[in-house]
C-alpha cells in the first residue's frame, strides 16, 4: 500500500443505519480529496446483526474502501509501505 492517509471506522451491531451513515461521512470526508486519501477501511467489531454484510454492499460500490475484521486491522495497517 502507499503512503497517504487511511481512514479507518469501526462499527458493530449498526446494520439498519450503517450504509447511509457511511454515504454522508465518506461524502464529506472524500469531496475533493480523492488523491490524497489511499483507502477507507471499514471494519467490523465482532456484529451480531447484519452489519458485516452492508460493510461488504458498500466496498462493491466503492473501489477506495476495504472491509476487514477487527483482528485484520493491524495487518492491514503494517502493509502500509513507509518509503
């Protein structure tokens, strides 16, 4: 991965809401900032409803965007190259 920043949000048990949630942050957070954010990584927190699913419709639409689990994070994070 390149050097650049990354987003991360972390989400559990929010299935009913997440999706729009996200449109309206990531709208926000990415409107004219396209080259400079590398990637959106949504994890999940372990979600007993279907908030891992939605996670997974939303990164089909979205090429910036990575969904993991919690544990997958750091290991995300360290492929991140530091030159």
């Amino acid at each position: 991965m390149k050097i650049g920043i990354y987003i991360i949000i972390a989400t559990k048990n929010q299935g009913k809401r997440i999706e729009g949630v996200l449109r309206s942050i990531l709208f926000k957070i990415m409107y004219g900032k396209e080259e400079i954010i590398k990637k959106v990584i949504l994890t999940d927190l372990d979600s007993k409803d279907d908030t891992l699913k939605h996670l997974k419709n939303f990164k089909k639409e979205n090429d910036y965007v990575e969904v993991s689990k919690w544990r997958e994070c750091k290991e995300i994070i360290d492929m991140i190259d530091d030159t």
